[in-house]
C-alpha cells in the first residue's frame, strides 16, 4: 500500500482510531466510484449524487428539444437514455429524495415529452400500460419505491446467503437494519 497516496474518509470516527489512522491522508469526499459520489452524509449524498444527474438530465433535455421525435419517440428516447442512470441510483443509493425531486424531474420530463407546449394527457394516463390506453411511461417515484423495496424484501427473507445484512446488523446493535433503510435526507 502506497501510504502516500492512500486517501481515507472516516465514516464513523471513534477515539481508539484516531492514532493508527493518522498517517493517511483525510478527505471529506472521495472520488467518484461508477458515477456514485460517497460521501459521509446523507445531505450530501443526495446532493452529490442526485443533483448533478438531474442537471445534466436538464442539459441533455435542452439539446433534444427542437429535434423532429413524435411523443411516443420521445417516451422511448426517455426510456433508453435516462431511466437506466435514474435507476441506477435508486438502486446503489438507500435514501428517499424529497418530492421536490420528483416534482422537477416530472415538470422537466413532461416539457420534453410535450415540446415545450402544455399537455394533452394527465400523466397519470401516460403512466398506463399501453394494454390499457397509456403509453408506459416510467413513474419514477414507483421505480425509486420498487428498487428501495427489493432491498428490504432481501433482509425480510434473509437465506443467509448476504453476508452484508449480518455486517450492518452487527454495526446496527439495538436498531434493526429496517429502521436505517429508509432513511430521509430531511
């Protein structure tokens, strides 16, 4: 190990490690690990992870706006481009965004779906299958809410086959790994 050049980021500092950990170097935030920012608070997590993507998601909907796409076009191009780098966060990132998230990226979503114009639908029927008249457009806050979930129906039906659940209940103590979860960025 490079001493050096070995960066550290004290999570949860106590006392008796404070003297073996004085020879690295200390830093309030590390770089970027697969386009998720780890930092040691849940403001700043959301902050440094869920902010810039829905800048560059405003950015890239500014580009696209004038190009000749149809509705269902731009539904698709939604649906290609950024759900997987919504989702991906949703996934790696156990906090709950507050609704004003949800809100900006709706209101920015549907100015691009609409071309700048108002709506024709509510977006509660464009959410619909198209089965049922809609045209599947993705609800975020049920896609956020379903890849929170899968990680709470894991530690329910625990098989011992997640070594992680037992690190973070040892590291939990008296609280449940359920309680911390879901924590809010409030």
């Amino acid at each position: 190990m490079n001493i050096g050049k070995t960066e550290l980021m004290v999570v949860n500092p106590c006392k008796t490690d404070s003297d073996s950990l004085k020879q690295f170097q200390k830093q309030k935030k590390i770089s970027s690990i697969w386009v998720v920012t780890l930092v040691p608070t849940k403001k700043l997590l959301f902050k440094d992870n869920f902010l810039p993507l829905v800048k560059e998601f405003k950015e890239e909907v500014k580009q696209w706006q004038d190009l000749k796409i149809n509705l269902i076009g731009r539904i698709h191009l939604f649906k290609m481009m950024w759900l997987p780098k919504f989702l991906f966060k949703f996934q790696t990132i156990p906090i709950t965004p507050p609704k004003s998230f949800f809100k900006d990226l709706n209101s920015t979503l549907s100015s691009f779906i609409w071309s700048n114009k108002a709506s024709r639908l509510k977006r509660k029927l464009l959410h619909y299958p198209k089965e049922e008249g809609g045209l599947n457009l993705p609800n975020l806050e049920v896609y956020h809410l379903a890849a929170q979930m899968f990680y709470v129906d894991r530690i329910i039906n625990n098989t011992n086959e997640d070594p992680w659940i037992e690190i973070e209940n040892n590291q939990l103590q008296k609280n449940s790994l359920l309680v911390a979860l879901f924590f809010s960025i409030r």
